[in-house]
C-alpha cells in the first residue's frame, strides 16, 4: 500500500475522454489524496486517445507544479503492481458495440439503452469477463489495492467481481452525487448540509428522504416533475399525480420502466433526426479529443460537460480521499447488500448510503423502502443475477432466461431473437458463448 513517498493509482481505461475530469480531481485533493504515480492503461485499439489524453494529462500536471509522475501504458500489468487503487472506466468494444446496443432492441420495439435493458445486458456480458481478467491481475500484483468500479453497468460488474474474485471492489456511479449537487444549488446550501437517503440498484434507485439543513424537503422536491436529470436521459417530465402517490424521487433511468412507451417513441423519433446516443456521444468525443490535442491547452475544457457524466471525478476522488484518511463520511456506493433489503440477495450488489471507513464501506439501514418498488427491483436483480452468471460461463439458457425476464422484454419470443441478434452483432466480444471448452465452466 502507500508508502510516504505516496499513492500509486491505474486507471484502466485511460484513454477515455473523462480522464481529464479525474486529472482535475486529483490535482485539486492532492493534499488529501497524494498521488505519486497516475498510470493511465488502455489497449492497442485506444493507443491514440490514450496518448492525447495522456498528454494533456501531463500538461495539467505541470501546469500545477505537483510531484504526479504520470505514466501511459498498454502493459496492464506493470501499471496495476503495487497499486492502492485501481479505477475502472472502460468500454469494450468502444463505441460502435454501444451503438449496436442502442439500436438492435429498437428492432423489436424494445427500449435500446447502454446499461438498462437488452443493451445494457449486452454491455455487461462483453464487460464482466474482462474485468474479471483485471481482478485476477490485481489479485496477485496488488493483492491489498482498492478497486472502484465506474464501468457500466456498475451494479452488476461490481457484483459480478465481489461474487467472482478476492478484489476490494466498490461500484460507484455519478448520479447520487448529481442529486445532492443539484439539490444544493435549488436550496443554495452546501452539499454537507443535505442527506438524501438512496434505496435500490444501480441506475434503479428511489430517493426516500431529503433533507436540507434538517428539514424535511421530499415533498417539495416530488412537486417539481422535472425532477433531476441526465445528458443521456431523454429530459420528459414525470407525472404529478404519479410522483405525489409513489412518495419518493425516483432515479431518472427509471422513466425506461414508469414511461415506457413515450421514451421508446423518444428513442426511435431521435434515431431518425440525430441518430442514437452512441452517435451523439462520438460527435462530441471528436471534438474533445480535438481540443485535447491542443498542445496549448493545459485545463479540463467546458465542453466535457456535454458528454455526461458530471461530477464523475469528485465522486471518485471523494471515495478514494475517504479509504484514504478514514474520514468515516456518507456516500451512496454500490456494495453487497449482506441483508440491508431483505428480500434480495446477500450477495446482490445495491445501490445505498455507506459509511466509508478506511477498512471499507458500511451500508446504513434504510428508514423506508416504497412498497411500490419492491416488486420491480425484485424483477431487475433476478435479470440481473442471470446475466452475470451467463456473462461467467457463456450459458445460453441462463442468458435467455435473462433477457425473457427483464421487465421491458415483452415476451419470450422476442427474448430469443433479440438475444440471438444480439449475440451475433457481439460475436468478436464473446467467446464464451461461441468457443466452448473446459475454461469457459465456472466451478
């Protein structure tokens, strides 16, 4: 672990067009979080992001006069010996395999979302298997390291990695931070002064309780029906009647499940305008990795914002901060449920408050659990749960069941051809379904 020279951190997934937001991060809490040596890997195909990226890393680095050695590397395991944390931001298959993803369930008539139905178990199946890969890395290079999780779907990769390896992992997403951030500048106060308690999974929670300052401002937040968003969720209102009678906020991925039909008519009216996400993602990760390029520019430009994913580095960096110092604070983390939702499994990943000491995260107990969302994360974990183990051992009957009992997939019928469509499109990223052997068995 650290030594007092520092902390060795790799970012697998280096390349990604987010990095500079993590860079900032680390710049900003070095007096708290002392970075000695930022690796930052990708793969042969992400060589040339990685080395624009990399560069402006560097540049942000010396721009600001800190000790950060900053390493770029395709040798994974060179940058994950030693580590004391390892982050995860990866995508495998990059962009075109999103855009698969987002578009073969329209097909069908089925929602066509990166991690919430077909798409996202697509995303997960070509996922899991090679982070699992890292774990196995890290388990003999850096045995005692810390492994935060931003890949999506971050519930079931942490899930997957906390059933399937010996990894410290930790799953973390951006939209609990989001909340809190938006909910601080609607009541202009810090975010320190606010609690919101979280309930559910990743990208499938409900917020149960806000409170400001001590007061109690749920239903008032219930009363504005735009509630809080997202870059790459379509901004529809929710509605008011609806909102008041569920009782709590609900996550922004949930309106693929409470509105189905219109965010569908949303997804296919937006395929024939400006084509799918993965599209609008790559225009703006063009002109990112243009301006990256400049070798005059030395800050995190503006634009990143337009990607998504706000406040993805200071979730990040307040996770590593706490491990780090023990500081014993609250964030909403993606851990092993251990009987915290009763009636789902100990070993389901869920999306809850912690505490964060400096051996880990502690779920607190929930105060309440809408009833009228019991039924449906019930629905998602048991999908959930079948696609991670399919995604382990290339079983097709697990992946069927999977996919016929996710609740946005109409019917078995479409199930089995979506997924067989599905599969065929992802063939290069999934060998276990393909090349059966002795190794694709899990004990």
């Amino acid at each position: 672990m650290a030594n007092a020279q520092g902390l060795k951190i790799a970012v697998i997934g280096g390349g990604s067009s987010y990095t500079p937001e993590l860079v900032e991060g680390f710049i900003r809490y070095y007096n708290e979080l002392p970075v000695r040596e930022l690796w930052l890997v990708d793969i042969d195909a992400g060589l040339h992001k990685l080395n624009i990226v990399g560069n402006l890393a560097k540049r942000m680095v010396e721009k600001s006069g800190l000790p950060i050695e900053v390493h770029l590397t395709t040798d994974r395991r060179k940058a994950i010996a030693g580590a004391d944390f390892v982050s995860t931001q990866m995508r495998v298959g990059m962009l075109d395999a999103r855009g698969r993803d987002e578009s073969i369930p329209l097909k069908y008539g089925v929602i066509g979302q990166e991690t919430t139905g077909p798409g996202g178990m697509m995303k997960a199946l070509r996922t899991i298997p090679v982070l699992l890969d890292v774990c196995r890395d890290i388990e003999e290079l850096a045995p005692n390291a810390w492994l935060l999780n931003f890949t999506n779907p971050a519930g079931m990769v942490t899930e997957a990695i906390l059933k399937y390896s010996n990894v410290r992992s930790i799953g973390l997403c951006n939209a609990p931070i989001g909340l809190i951030k938006q909910t601080s500048a609607k009541y202009n106060v810090e975010p320190d002064r606010i609690y919101a308690e979280f309930v559910g999974l990743n990208h499938l929670h409900w917020i149960t309780r806000v409170d400001v300052e001590g007061e109690d401002k749920l239903d008032e937040m219930l009363a504005d029906t735009t509630g809080y968003s997202a870059t790459n969720v379509p901004a529809r209102e929710w509605d008011p009647e609806f909102l008041k009678s569920l009782g709590a906020i609900p996550s922004y991925y949930l309106k693929y499940f409470y509105m189905t039909d219109a965010m569908l008519e949303e997804q296919l009216d937006s395929v024939k305008t400006g084509g799918n996400r993965a599209e609008v993602v790559k225009r703006v990760e063009a002109e990112l990795f243009e301006l990256y390029n400049d070798p005059e520019l030395k800050d995190k430009p503006k634009q990143l914002e337009q990607r998504g994913g706000a406040f993805y580095s200071e979730a990040a960096i307040n996770l590593m901060r706490s491990l780090h110092n023990g500081t014993n604070d609250i964030q909403t983390l993606n851990v092993a449920n251990k009987g915290t939702i009763d009636f789902l499994p100990d070993d389901a990943s869920i999306e809850v408050n912690c505490v964060v000491t400096k051996n880990g995260p502690l779920p607190l107990p929930l105060t309440k659990i809408p009833r009228s969302a019991v039924g449906l994360m019930h629905a998602v974990k048991t999908y959930e749960q079948l696609a991670i183990d399919a995604a382990v051992t290339g079983d097709r009957g697990l992946a069927i069941q999977a996919m016929a009992h996710h609740p946005l997939v109409p019917s078995v019928e479409v199930a089995i051809q979506m997924l067989d469509d599905m599969l065929e499109a992802n063939k290069e990223y999934l060998p276990q379904f393909f090349e059966k052997s002795p190794a694709n068995e899990v004990n």
